[in-house]
C-alpha cells in the first residue's frame, strides 16, 4: 500500500539528482524526478562549489517531484537531503550565506595536515577522531581559513546537507554521518570532540546542535512550497546527510559478511562495524571511522575513483580528442591487463588538471610502460582501482577482524561492468553490483522508516533493496598473484615516495 512518496535529494560532486520513492507491496519503486550536472567555478583563483546553481537543482526537482505525484495523501511524504562530504557554507549573523562555498579539491589545504600536526599530533588526533589524514578535511579547510575576514565574521557553520536543509525550512541543525567528515566527531561518544576543539580553538558554537538520522528537520518553508507547487506540510526529515552514509545503507546486502565499494567521483572502500578502530595501525593504514545510519561505523578508506577516468575524459575534450565512454571501456576491456598501475589512494591525484600527463608521468618515474593512448590510459586507470579497492578490503578485514564473503559495489561505477569485473579479479572475491543509485534507496529507506511506512532495522532495510533492483554478479577469475604483484609494486613505489 502506498503511504506517499518519499523525495531523496542525493548532491554528488558530478551530478546533483533528485529521486522519488515509494514504498510497494515489499519493495521499493525508485524514479529519478530530476538530474542537474555540478559544476564548479574557479573565481580569482579559488575553486567553489556553485551553491544556488545546485539549490535552484534541488527546487526543480522537488516541483517535478510535486507533479509526478500529484497533491493529497499520495504527494510528497517528506524530503530528504544527502550530500558530499566535508565542505560547507558559514552564515553570519542574519543567516546570510557568506559567499560560496570553497571547493575541497581548492589548493588552500596544501601543507595544512603538517601545520595541524604542529598543534596536535597525527597519533593523537587519530585517536579522538579515526579520521584518515585526507587535506579535503574540514578540519584542514577550517586550519587554513581561520584568518580570512569571511571566517572571523562567520557565527555558524553548515555542511552542505544541512545548508540545502536550513534554506528549504529555515531550521538548523548537523547531521552527525555528514558532521563526521569534518574530522571534530569523536566516534566513541558520537559528539563533538572536546580535545580537538579546543586544541586548534573551534568554536563549538559554530555548529547547531546534532541531529541523528530519522529526526525530524523542519518542514517546507511556505515560499519553498508556494515555489514548488507542493501541498504542505512538508516535513524534512534528517537522513544519513553524507551520501556514502546513505550509500552504505542503501547496500543490498545479506548479513554481516560483506564489504562494500561506493564507487563514484570517489571509491569509499571498507566493512560497516558498531564500533570505531582507533589503533595505531589502523591509523598508519589510512582508515577512516565515519559515522553510519542506526549507530554503525563506516570503516573505509577514501580513494580517489572514477574522479581519475571524469579527469581524463575532461582533458581529452579540452584538447580536442572527445572520447566516449561505452567506447572507451569496451577498448580498455581489450587492452593487456595490469601493465602499469598507480596508487589510486594517492592524495597526488587530488587536484584537478592534466589527468593523463599526471597519470604518464607515475608510470615514467616508477619504470613501468606509459600508456599511450586514452584506451591504455582508462584501462591503467581501472586496473589501478581495482587495485586499490582489494587494498581496502583487505586491509579493512584484517585491521576490524570483520569477515568478508561478498564484495558489493554501488554508485556510478557499478555500471562499468569492466570496473566490476577486475574488482572481482583484484580481491578474489565474488562482487554484487547494484544499485547504481544506492545513497537514493539509503535516503529514501530512512524517510520511510520515520513515516513508519516499514519497520525494522538496516538489515531490513536492506532486504527491501534486495527485493527492489536487479544486481549483476561477477564472480572471480583469471591469476590471482598477478594482482599480488602488482600491490607489491604500488607498495615498494608508496614506500619511496615517503622516503623523498
Ligand atoms: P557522484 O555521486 O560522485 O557524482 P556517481 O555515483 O553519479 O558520482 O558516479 C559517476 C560515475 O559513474 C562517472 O564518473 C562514470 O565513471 C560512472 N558512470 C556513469 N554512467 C556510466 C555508464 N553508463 N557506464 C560506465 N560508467 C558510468
Ligand atoms: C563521496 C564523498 C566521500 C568524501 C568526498 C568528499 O561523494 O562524500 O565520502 O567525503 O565525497
């Protein structure tokens, strides 16, 4: 029976989308309403994320949303809001946006880890937060605007999700999973860390208070309504707020026995736990302990994903040589396999710009075959991710003792089934690919959850997704030590990297 439908809006740093779901006899039918590319904008040298481009997104999808339902019972049930992680507007003291939000991927983090290190040491800080030492940080990002007059006149921060929610219903609020990107959340007490703050002098204040998800966040302000057509109320309801926290809830899986791969812009790469991992070696290992959906712990490692393929498909138009992607995966899927590989977790790749040249100059400095064409540059690219993931995995199980059967991977990339199928290879492990839009189902699942139109917990949850999308298996082949090998060698080149 239909209870209404639930709005998922689901902000990716390639493409904003808004999706519709409802919930039908056991499963969930999921439409996409609306998809808006994101675009960021260099202005005087700094990268911004194009904040009311992407708002006046969220507004026409919610009207599309309104008239792909129709008004009364059946209409919009409430809305949801996840985004990506660590970025944020400040407000100030009239709750005006104080200019555009700064890009994570902008060079004004360069060196801030070091210059946060001076105050409070990595093992320390690790050990508050479980935070993997990434610059994009919203602790690095706030190290490195404290002095800016926009920073000093800001009173309040707001995440994305929470910006996006705040201009929709005029309440503030954080969302803890989003909140647990800024690396200030301690993963023990699921609260603002204490030591951190005060140690590099972040105004608790900054932050309205923490919200979990299935609380509620206001409801459609009247000229948001008046705006989109919707019959009101229009409650907002707080969901996982980071996308990977909704992806990873939206993961089809069966049981505890699974890792998961979010593979978009970037593959977020681990177990799901209940509790964090804050020993030294996992800190060395460049884990991460963000926080998930009904209590849990997402313990991945961030890697940089299919943002290395987006570069190089960008640079390819701009020099004039446009490459189609079907294409180009099937020629990929032709080349030898695993002739050079790069370290896809490397924060080297971070920055936007010259992809390839970028990509041939690893394989040239570390003696392995420069790619010489897009083919072989996409086909270094996926094996090189490949790669990465079964690190992550790996290391993932050994460092939480967590079993892995099953590999699933959601997101964008579960579409490229060459990306699938040397995932499978990479970890020897069989994969499960779908959902493509699994922070969607996770957004949505929540949404309905608090509407009691289902019950129970996330692996629940979970079932109904299973029951919902059709998922594509690729089960292991070909020589498992050539993947081995090929770790072996980004380890050696990782270990000489450091030493310079
Ligand atoms: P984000 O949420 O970070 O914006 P998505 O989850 O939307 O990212 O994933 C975007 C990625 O998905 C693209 O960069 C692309 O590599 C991949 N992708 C999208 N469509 C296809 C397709 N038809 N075939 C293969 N890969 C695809
Ligand atoms: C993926 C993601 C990821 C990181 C990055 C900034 O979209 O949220 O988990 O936080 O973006």
């Amino acid at each position: 029976a239909s209870k209404g439908a639930f709005a998922a809006v689901d902000l990716g740093a390639s493409s904003g989308r808004v999706m519709l779901g409802q919930v039908r006899d056991g499963s969930i039918a999921l439409e996409e309403v609306d998809r808006f590319p994101n675009r960021p904008v260099r202005v005087l040298g700094t990268l911004h994320w194009d904040v009311l481009d992407l708002y006046r997104g969220v507004l026409d999808g919610l009207r599309a949303a309104g008239a792909a339902t129709g008004a009364g019972p059946d209409g919009v049930a409430s809305v949801g809001i996840d985004s990506w992680g660590v970025d944020y507007g400040l407000l100030d003291a009239d709750g005006t946006l104080l200019g555009n939000p700064v890009h994570y991927r902008d060079a004004r983090t360069q060196g801030m880890p070091a210059e946060v290190e001076k105050v409070l040491p990595a093992a320390e800080l690790y050990a508050h937060t479980g935070i993997q030492r990434m610059p994009i940080n919203t602790l690095y990002q706030l190290a490195a605007a404290r002095e800016d007059s926009r920073f000093r006149a800001a009173r309040q921060l707001l995440l994305i999700p929470d910006l996006i929610s705040y201009w929709l219903t005029g309440q503030r609020g954080t969302e803890l999973t989003i909140a647990s990107t800024t690396q200030l959340i301690d993963p023990r007490t699921r609260d603002w860390s204490p030591v951190v703050m005060d140690a590099l002098g972040v105004d608790r204040g900054l932050f309205p208070p923490l919200r979990t998800p299935g609380d509620g966040a206001g409801q459609l302000r009247d000229d948001v309504l008046a705006e989109t057509g919707l019959t009101g109320p229009v409650p907002v309801t707080a969901v996982g707020a980071h996308d990977t926290a909704s992806a990873v809830a939206g993961v089809p899986a069966q049981g505890s026995r699974f890792a998961y791969i979010a593979t978009g812009t970037w593959s977020l790469a681990g177990v799901e736990l209940t509790s964090a991992v804050l020993t030294e070696e996992s800190r060395a290992a460049n884990f991460t302990n963000e926080l998930g959906v009904d209590g849990t712990v997402r313990y991945l490692r961030n890697i940089m994903g299919l943002w290395l393929l987006q570069e190089c498909l960008r640079a390819w138009e701009a020099q004039g040589t446009p490459q189609e992607l079907d294409t180009l995966l099937e020629e990929a899927a032709e080349v030898p396999g695993l002739r050079s590989v790069v370290d896809a977790g490397s924060a080297e790749f971070l920055r936007p710009g010259r992809m390839p040249q970028r990509i041939a100059d690893v394989c040239r400095r570390t003696g392995q075959p420069v790619p010489r064409d897009p083919a072989e540059t996409t086909r270094c690219v996926l094996d090189s991710l490949a790669l990465a993931h079964r690190e992550a995995v790996f290391d993932a199980r050994r460092l939480s003792g967590q079993d892995v059967e099953t590999v699933h991977i959601v997101g964008g990339g579960a579409r490229n089934a060459l990306l699938c199928r040397l995932t499978a290879d990479a970890c020897g492990l069989p994969v499960v690919a779908g959902p493509v839009e699994a922070a969607a189902y996770g957004n949505v699942l929540v949404q309905a959850r608090t509407a009691a139109a289902v019950t129970g917990p996330l692996g629940a949850l979970r079932a109904l997704v299973r029951s919902s999308v059709r998922l594509r298996q690729y089960a292991p082949t070909g020589d498992h030590s050539a993947w081995e090998q090929a770790a072996a060698r980004i380890r050696t080149e990782a270990r000489t990297d450091a030493g310079t």
